[in-house]
C-alpha cells in the first residue's frame, strides 16, 4: 500500500516526507482494518515531523484523523462490521486503569495518541490503517468522511475543553482564541450550540469573516498589539465567562486578564510557545480556574460526530489535497495559510 512515511526528522516537511509502499498492516484480534479515504492533518504532525517536543518512532506514519470504511475485522470484534462507515478515536489508553473505567481515559499514564506517538509505521496518513474496536466510531451517511476526519479531533477536543472542563452554561460569555483553527471552529460552534455569546480572535480580515459566518457575535484581530482591549470594550469592562486558550505564550497574560470574577480559562496546546508568564493577582482575587484539557473520550466524540449530522457543527475545511501533494499540506499548516483544516485523500494519488 501506499503510505507518507518520513525516516528522519527535520524542520521542511517536504525533505523528508514521501509517499512510499510499505506493507499492508495484518489485524490483531481486537482490532479492524480501515480503508482510509479522508485523513485530516493536525499540529502534532508538524510536531512528529520535527522531533520536537516529542522524539516519535522512526521510519514514522503520522496522521490520527481518519475516516473510511472497515475492510476486515478480527475474531474478537463484537461492534463493528465490514462495510462500517467509520472515524478514528486516536486517544488509546489501558483501559482499565481507574482514570480509564471512570471515563478519564485522556488522563490514562498511558495514554498515546495513535499517529503522533504509535509506531513505527502506524498512523493514518495511509492507504490502510487498522485500530482497535474501541478506538473506532460510527459515522452516519449523513456526514462526508472528508467531514469525520475533519472534526474528529478537533471536534472532541474543543467539546471537552467547553463541555467536559469548562462546563459552559446557556447565556455566558465565551473567548474563542484562534477561531478558524481546528478546534477554534468546532469552539465557536459549540459555545453557540449551547446558547453562549461568541467573542472569537482571528489573524486578518478573511479569518475575521470566517469566524462571523460560523456564528460568533464579535470578532476582533488578535495580531493587533490591542485586542484585548477591544474584547474589553466589546464587554462593556465587564470581561467574559470562559476563555477558549490554545495560542499560548503570546496572548495568555492577556487572556487571564479578561476573565470576569470567578472565571475560567481552559487550555489545550500552546502554538506560540509555552514559558507564558501570569499576574498572580488575577488568580487569587477573581477566584480564577485554570484548567487544563487534552483530547477527550470516545463518547465526547461521538456527540460531536451526532451534531455534525444534525447540521449544528460544520467542520471547517480549507483545502482536499490528493495524497501525491500531502506534504504540501504540512507546509501550509506551519505558514499558518489555511483556514481551517487540511484534508488529503489516500485513495487519490
């Protein structure tokens, strides 16, 4: 089969990423093979790719959002059948440690994301791919698989950040970092879904645009030494509700400091680096919540992929490109150049 498979790390993805044959992957019991016919990019493969923070396995198959159809299924799948239209859950865990049995399999010590940290020679940006039956969910005729693999991950992940973490309520006020990002759009999304007002940041006037169609209230440009000014003055002084943070050491102080009495920041990811600084005041005497989040469980995904069906969550996606031009992609990602997410088509070459 055909695959992207890189054999050494470097900062140009298109240096050392290259669309080879390697074998077909045989199936443990557990598990089911996919043929991948969407597979969406995320920042963990620019991550992979450059061997920074993580040394991943090496020769690497990066990729942990795919979408397609079951081919094969081992003797001990119970769920699944050939012919499934499925998405990946690229969050594996023990799943029987107590973070696991009790729904926290993202706070599993052994957790890996599959595509980013599995390997060698095991992710998505593949012909075929296979994964455990846990690790797998069902996705209706209604939603493209270009749509599963675009919102898997991100979709799951913001749901977690606002649903899970923050726990956002019907008539508060939500900063939406970076709306046209991945999870940015399935944040803006969600926070409306729940009935919220939408404050989201874009990088210029086209992102701007794209973050007021996908429903937020407000939008302003976070590239302007003043944005949280204007966030300010969007809420009459008065801060927000929740802060939705993913960019990291560039606008956190600024972002704690929006947050109203009692407010909560919640956090995946840091794209502009991660040694921010805080004013202690701003925790201790608002009564601040800073809170931590990462992916999610496969039941969070599922509500995503549910909502996606009723047409309430439009995944986002910039640009299809044919698995021939797939490392193309990862430059596009690093420049910041889409809006939205990147698509490729391994069945398409």
């Amino acid at each position: 089969m055909k695959a992207a498979v890189f054999r050494e790390y470097s900062q140009d993805p298109l240096k050392v990423v290259k669309i080879d044959d390697v074998d077909t992957p045989k199936i443990k019991p557990n598990e089911v093979m996919i043929k991948v016919d969407a597979a969406a990019y995320n920042y963990n493969d620019l991550w992979a790719i450059w061997g920074d923070p993580v040394k991943v396995p090496l020769p690497h198959i990066s990729g942990s959002d795919v979408a397609g159809t079951v081919v094969e299924a081992g003797d001990e799948v119970t769920k699944l059948k050939v012919g499934d239209r499925v998405v990946s859950h690229s969050n594996m865990s023990c799943r029987v440690c107590d973070m696991c049995t009790s729904g926290r399999e993202y706070d599993c010590n052994e957790r890996l994301i599959w595509g980013f940290q599995t390997g060698p020679l095991w992710g998505g940006f593949c012909q075929y791919t296979h994964l455990p039956e846990v690790n797998v969910a069902k996705i209706p005729d209604s939603v493209s698989f270009d749509e599963a693999a675009a919102v898997s991950m991100v979709g799951m992940t913001a749901w977690h950040m606002l649903v899970g973490r923050a726990k956002i309520k019907p008539g508060q006020s939500v900063l939406v970092m970076g709306g046209t990002s991945g999870v940015g759009m399935a944040g803006i999304q969600i926070a409306k879904l729940y009935g919220c007002s939408v404050i989201a940041t874009a990088g210029n006037k086209e992102k701007m645009d794209k973050c007021t169609e996908l429903g937020a209230d407000h939008v302003v440009n976070h590239r302007e030494a003043d944005w949280y000014k204007k966030v300010r003055e969007v809420t009459k002084k008065q801060g927000v509700d929740v802060v939705f943070e993913h960019i990291g050491k560039s606008t956190f102080p600024q972002e704690v400091s929006l947050l109203k009495m009692g407010g909560t920041l919640v956090a995946t990811g840091a794209t502009t680096g991660y040694d921010s600084t805080i004013d202690l005041r701003y925790l201790f005497f608002k009564g601040t919540n800073l809170l931590g989040s990462t992916q999610g469980n496969k039941a969070e995904l599922e509500q995503v992929i549910y909502w996606t069906a009723m047409g309430k969550i439009k995944p986002l996606i910039s640009t299809v490109l044919p698995f021939s031009e797939m490392a193309k992609g990862h430059t596009m990602m690093a420049n910041g150049e889409q809006i939205g997410k990147i698509v490729t088509t391994p069945q398409k070459l």
